[in-house]
C-alpha cells in the first residue's frame, strides 16, 4: 500500500469542510477535562451496576459449569484459545478472549452471589469505549465540545445497561472496546499514512474478534467511513481493507464451525416465505426505535404475533421502513452523512438480524452497542453543524443552546439509566419485569422454572418448564430441566423420556446423555447408562462428571479397576471435584486400601467442609484401622 502524500479531507457538513486541520491551540487540555467530566458522569449514573445481583441467561453456565474459568491458570487460557469446535462456556461460537477475562475476574473473587468484580471489569471496559468514541470523533470533527457531547449521550444511554449488568455479555462489551480502538487506529492511519497505526488498528481488530465474532462487519464499517467522513474511498483503500475483509471470513468460518458443532443452524423461516422479510421490516424500525425512545427495556423481546401484514403493528413496520429508505436515499442528494451513518448502524447490525439462527433471541439491547458508532457519526455530525455555522443568531448563543439542548437529552438518559438498573438488583426483580413485558416468552418461563428448581420446588419448576415446552416445542433445555425435576422427584419413567426428547432437538446435549445415564443407573439399567456416558465423554473428553458417573456404575458392577481408572481421569480434569475424590473413596474402601480411602475422604472434607458422607465413611474407614477414637469424632461431626 502506498503512504498517504497528503492529509484526507473530512464531510463534515454540507458543503464540505477540511476536518484534519491543525487543531486549536488548547484543544488537547479541553478535550482532557472535558473526558474527565463523561467519564465521572458516566460512572456515576451507572455506578449502581456494581451492587446488582442479577443473574441472567448462560450466567450459570459460564461461571459454575465451567471448570476452565473456575479453576484460572496458562491451563484454562490455553484451552480457551485451542479449543475450536465449541466454547467451554455456553457452548457456541468462539471467543477466547471473553472467557478468559471472565477468568480473571473470577480470580479476583467473582461468584455468582458476588458479581461485583464482573460488573466492575464490564463497567470499566464501558467507560473506556466512551472515551474511545470520543477521540474518534474529536479526529474526524476537531471539536472537543462535539466529542464531548456525542460521547455524553452513548456513555448514559440506558441501552448500555444490558451489556454492562449482563455478566456473560462482557463478550460485548470487551469486543466493542477492541473495535472502536481499531477504529481509531485506522483513522490515524488514513489521516497521517503511518504503516504503524495501520498494523495496530489489524492487531486490535484480532482481538475483537476474539473477544465476540459480531465484530466482523468492521471492515465494511471502515469501507462506509472512508466513503465518509473521511472521504478516500478508492481502489487503494479497497486494497486496505482486503486484510481486515480475509479476518472477518475466517472468524465467521470458525463461528459456524464451532457453533454448528453444539447448535445446529438454521435460517428462522417458517412455512411462509415471507417470514424473514417481515422479521427484517419490524427489526429495521425495533432497534432505532428502542435507542430513540428507551423504555419498557427487557433482554428479551418478542415477534409480534401474527408476524403477518394483518396485524397493525408488522404493517406498521413495513410502511415505515419503506419510508426510512426513502428518506435516506433523499438525504444522500444532499449529504452523505445520514445514509452513512445509517448504513453503518444496520451493517452492524446483520449478525444479529436472523439471517442464520444461532440464537433464540429476537431483538437485545446489546446488539446496539457496536452498531451505534453510525448514529454517533451522525449526531456528531449535526452537533458540528450547529457548533461551526450560525444563521439568525451569534454563534455563542447558538453554541450555549445546542449544549443545554444536548444536556437535557442526556439528563433524560440518564434518568431512564438509573430506573433501569434497578430492574437487575436481583434475579427476581428482573425476571419479573421481563415476565410482564413478554408473559407468553417460552424463554422467560424456562428461567423461572430455573429458579423454582434451585431452591427445590420441583412441583412449581415442571410446570413452568411445561409453559415453555408449550410455548416453543422444540425448547431442549426445558425438556432437559424438566427431566431434572422428574429425576429428583424419583419419576424416572418421565425423566428419561424428557432427556430423550432434549436430545432429539440437540443432537449433542452432553448433559442430557449424562443424565439420562444417570436415570438409567437410578433403575438399574446399567449397560444402557454405560452407552450414555460413552457418548457424553466422547462429545466433551474433558469434563469430568460422566467420568465420575461411570466410574459408579463400574463399581456396582464390580469392575473396580475401570471405576478407578475413571476417577483419575475426571480428577486429572478436575482437580477440585469433591465427588471424584469421594467416590474414589468409596472404591479403594471396597478393595481394602484404608488408607488411601482416609485420604481422599479428607480431601472431600477439605473442599466441602459438611460433607456428612466423607464424615461417616471416614470413620468406617477409622474403624477399620482400629482407631475409635478419630471414628467417634467424625461421627460425631
């Protein structure tokens, strides 16, 4: 690529203005303080994330199922980043980066009943993308006030809640950091022709997608932004953007490899070939509409039903999505920065739009927080318009109102923010608010039979996994949590068949092979348990339960060997899994090795101090040996 000879001009209004001029002298010192105030607002009006205690969707998945983020070390990275064919955490597309900074923060003391270290990193992360957006913008536009402003409105806005309380969505907010970085080094690049910023703005646009592959229209965002403001675009900048284009397709390759490999893809159309443009028309109108006016907020939404034109509010969206593409198209007559800014928020926004089902969710408010740098360019842009031009009145003035105009909006948002946040204190409080936004979402009854679960109302927990099944037939995981409830009911008749069914939606659904093991040995079925725990192990080798469950089959059978074999395997994946150790236990007391057993007993009482199990058979074991006196005391305990 050749180096720039001469600096880019910047659209930043109508006619053209050069936007790379030299900047004013103490535009760097204003610019500072006026980053330091957004970023102590901004912390400010989110700062109560901090005590939220909501725990959302694939949480539980990430932070306890997970041994890699539980157990931090090279180890966990390393497999992270190797581990291709699905991600250790919610089991779906690759983001190395993401789970293995929600490792860290588990080091740093990160539990499900202690989110706080996970809301911190996210929350830091949120105000780092702020001040990102404002240097972008304060390159293209030169105006510190302009940046300051645009960078106000996004640090508040109450769409950015999600993504921040969310403890699983720090993959958004990690990706979109990496991306408005990269952002920022490419324009360096475009503006002084420096090879460095360009190799940067490569570097950092990897780790984004390392972090979440939804940042992959990025090239097509940097395609957009030299069309404008920077107003380059040609065959060299095509020949730029070929590196940044090749790391999209590989990360969308790997995405399908590793997420067809847990979740099989699909386009979301039903019978009606209409279907997906319908979809399309209500999400081309739902999302702008949600940033505008930022109420009845929820992680879920639902289609409207019937998705047809006879329904009011789908031909709604029709009619005024047509509306919007007139509209632009009649804006381009007259500046590009409109249609720009609103191609960049919807090419951002295509990995989320359902064109291939990877995920059951419709619209989310975090699927905005990337695409919004076009919106930002946009009003950027406006705000610039107003700040550099006058008509009626002197410019002081005009600037005085267009900042208290743009402080009113933010103080509105951030308002709506603060109302927000208090919607993820708990889990309930948040489930409920969802629930009474979208009462039929098969979704939403699934988490509250989840709930109903955890603390053992069964009865109250089928029936909301019921509701779901209802709702959404093909729901695997309700079956699977339903036959959990039926299992530890004793109705194992019900529990197979639902594990059955869970893995007939989800081909590879370890846990359910693993439960339906379970089930099968709760009756006595052993070689059908065997088959089970063979399939679990051989879709996911490295996770040690069904090691563990069929080391216990092994030993009703007899076959002592092949349980300890198992044990040291699932012990050799898990170092902390007290049920390795106590069924350990419990085989070497079978084959007369006392001593051995005592120790693994004692390493169960280490890891879970009131363990009643590893206390009574340790003193069998203590009787064995002859010392009563150690056997009373752990009976007595």
């Amino acid at each position: 690529m050749k180096k720039q000879t001469s600096e880019t001009h910047f659209d930043s209004g109508n006619p053209p203005l050069p936007g790379a001029a030299p900047p004013k002298p103490g535009n760097a010192l204003r610019l500072a303080l006026l980053m330091g105030v957004v970023v102590g607002i901004t912390l400010w009006v989110h700062w109560p994330v901090l005590s939220a205690k909501a725990i959302s969707f694939d949480d539980e998945e990430a932070i306890v199922h997970d041994h890699l983020v539980r157990h931090p070390g090279l180890n966990s990275v390393g497999r992270f980043f190797s581990e291709i064919r699905g991600s250790t955490a919610v089991r779906g597309y690759y983001l190395p980066l993401s789970l293995t900074s929600l490792m860290v923060d588990y080091n740093l003391g990160g539990r499900l009943d202690n989110p706080r270290p996970f809301h911190r990193t996210s929350l830091a992360l949120h105000v780092g993308s702020t001040i990102l957006l404002m240097l972008l913008c304060h390159q293209i536009f030169r105006q510190p006030w302009v940046a300051a402003l645009v960078g106000l409105m996004f640090g508040v806005h109450p769409l950015t809640v999600e993504p921040v309380a969310w403890i699983i969505e720090r993959m958004t907010v990690l990706a979109a950091f990496f991306a408005f970085a990269a952002l920022n080094a490419y324009v360096r690049f475009a503006v002084k022709g420096r090879r460095r910023w360009y190799a940067l703005a490569l570097i950092l646009f990897v780790l984004a997608l390392l972090s979440k592959p939804t940042s992959t229209p990025l090239p097509l965002i940097m395609l957009l932004m030299n069309y404008w403001p920077l107003r380059r675009f040609s065959r060299q900048t095509l020949l730029e953007i070929v590196p940044f284009l090749a790391l999209s397709v590989a990360s969308v390759v790997l995405a399908v490899f590793s997420e067809g490999h847990t979740n099989p893809l699909a386009a979301p159309v039903s019978n009606d070939p209409g279907h997906l443009l319908l979809r399309l028309c209500w999400l081309t109108v739902f999302h702008p509409f949600k940033a505008l006016v930022p109420l009845r907020l929820s992680s879920v939404y639902d289609l409207p039903e019937p998705l047809s034109l006879g329904n009011p509010v789908v031909l709604l969206a029709v009619v005024t999505t047509i509306l919007l593409l007139a509209a632009l198209a009649l804006s381009a007559r007259m500046t590009r920065a409109i249609w720009v800014g609103a191609a960049i928020f919807y090419v951002a926004l295509v990995p989320t739009m359902g064109f291939v089902g990877i995920t059951w969710m419709v619209g989310c408010d975090k699927y905005v927080y990337l695409p919004a740098i076009g919106p930002i360019l946009v009003a950027a842009w406006l705000i610039n318009g107003l700040w550099s031009h006058a008509k009626g009145i002197s410019l002081g003035k005009q600037r005085a109102a267009t900042i208290c105009a743009a402080l009113a909006g933010a103080g509105l948002l951030a308002m709506c923010t603060r109302g927000y946040l208090q919607r993820w204190k708990t889990t309930d409080t948040l489930l409920t608010h969802m629930l009474s936004l979208a009462p039929r979402s098969p979704s939403l009854h699934s988490r509250q039979g989840d709930l109903h679960m955890a603390v053992g109302q069964y009865d109250d927990a089928i029936r909301e996994f019921t509701a779901a099944i209802e709702g959404y037939p093909g729901h695997a995981e309700a079956y699977y949590n339903r036959g959990l409830c039926f299992a530890s009911l004793g109705r194992y008749a019900s529990a197979q068949r639902d594990f059955t069914e869970a893995i007939r939606f989800r081909p590879n659904y370890t846990d359910a092979y693993n439960n339906r093991g379970n089930v099968f040995s709760a009756v006595g079925d052993y070689e059908r348990a065997l088959a089970d725990y063979r399939k679990a192990i051989e879709l996911e080798p490295d996770r040690d339960a069904a090691y563990v469950n069929r080391a216990n089959v092994y030993a009703s059978a007899g076959e002592l060997d092949l349980a300890l074999r198992d044990l040291a395997k699932a012990i050799e994946i898990n170092s902390g899994s007290q049920e390795a150790y106590y069924c350990r236990g419990n085989v070497l007391a079978m084959m007369g090795d006392t001593e051995r057993a005592i120790q693994d007993y004692s390493r169960v009482i280490k890891l879970t101090p009131d363990h009643v199990g590893a206390y009574n058979n340790r003193g069998n074991a203590w009787i064995a040996k002859q010392d009563f006196t150690r056997a009373l005391h752990d009976f007595s305990r």
